[in-house]
C-alpha cells in the first residue's frame, strides 16, 4: 500500500510524499511506520500507537472512520494523511 504525506510531514520521511509500506490490514499501519519511518511515527502516532487527534486518514479519497483495524489493504490502496491546519 501507498501512504500519501501533505507537504508538512515530508521532512519527517528525507522529503518522500510517497511511503510504499508492507501492510495487509490497516491495522498494521502504525507498527510499519515504526519500523520504516520512525520521525514521522513520532510526530503522528502517540505512546500506544494510536494516530493523534490532529491527523485524519483516508483511504481511497474516502475518509476512515471509525478507526477499524482489520480493514484490509492491497498493493493498490493509497493511505492519505491530512492534518489540521493550525493558526489564524
């Protein structure tokens, strides 16, 4: 699968918009970040590998909600991350 980085995060991946990550089932998907891309997991992922609450996810162009771990993945699917934006 494919995870998609805004431009805000790419300087946690060496400036990479695109992450190609092993996972079969969504569920997955913090552990490989761990492994792969472990300054980008810091900066999005909490203590018990739960995305924090300014990050949302999609799948498809289509957003992911509620958070189901056993959705699964192909080599297709792209995974996108947007954050909040923050400031006035």
């Amino acid at each position: 699968m494919k995870l998609l980085l805004p431009k805000a995060l790419q300087r946690f991946s060496n400036d990479q918009d695109i992450l190609t990550l092993p996972c079969k089932q969504l569920g997955e998907l913090a552990q490989a970040l761990r492994t792969t891309a472990p300054s980008l997991a810091a900066a999005i992922l909490d203590e018990q590998d739960t995305f924090k609450p300014f990050v949302k996810l999609f799948m498809n162009q289509e957003p992911i909600s509620p958070w189901d771990p056993n959705i699964s993945l192909s080599d297709s699917d792209e995974i996108s991350i947007v954050t909040a934006l923050v400031g006035g």
